[in-house]
C-alpha cells in the first residue's frame, strides 16, 4: 500500500498548495482532498491542525480522508 500524509494547519490558503501537491493524483483525488479539508476548515474552524492522507490500496481502490487533530479542542460560537 502507497500513502501519501501531510500534517498542515486547515486554512484557506493550504487548499490550493494541498492540490498543487497531489499533481501525480488523478482530478478525482485532488477533489476529494480540497473538499475534506475544506469542510474542516467550514465545520471545525480555520487553522486547525489537521492531517491530509491518500494511500493506494492493493485493490487499486484510493482511500482519502483527513483528520482534525483532535488533541486541539476548537471553539466555535453558534451561528
């Protein structure tokens, strides 16, 4: 199994440089990685450490998720 990780702060300038490294990714899988990190950034807050992993599978399946660091609790008012 290939995986690619990086440890980053969710921001809204990481989405475009987060892309930009998964340029040997197919479109699908560059999608899918800006999406999850950017509901992190909508749904648990700006600046919040997170992690970014796409691992090839032997299936030849990708798996993609992204993980908020969740030893950095993050305070959000109600909208």
């Amino acid at each position: 199994m290939t995986t690619w990780e990086l440890s980053l702060l969710a921001t809204p300038e990481a989405v475009p440089e987060v892309r930009h490294l998964l340029h040997r990714y197919d479109h699908d899988v560059r999608l899918c990685v800006t999406e999850l990190l950017t509901n992190v950034i909508d749904h648990v807050g700006a600046g919040t450490p997170a992690t970014v992993r796409v691992a090839v599978l032997p299936t030849g399946h990708t798996r993609v998720d992204t993980d908020p660091d969740p030893r950095s609790p993050v305070v959000r008012s109600g909208r």
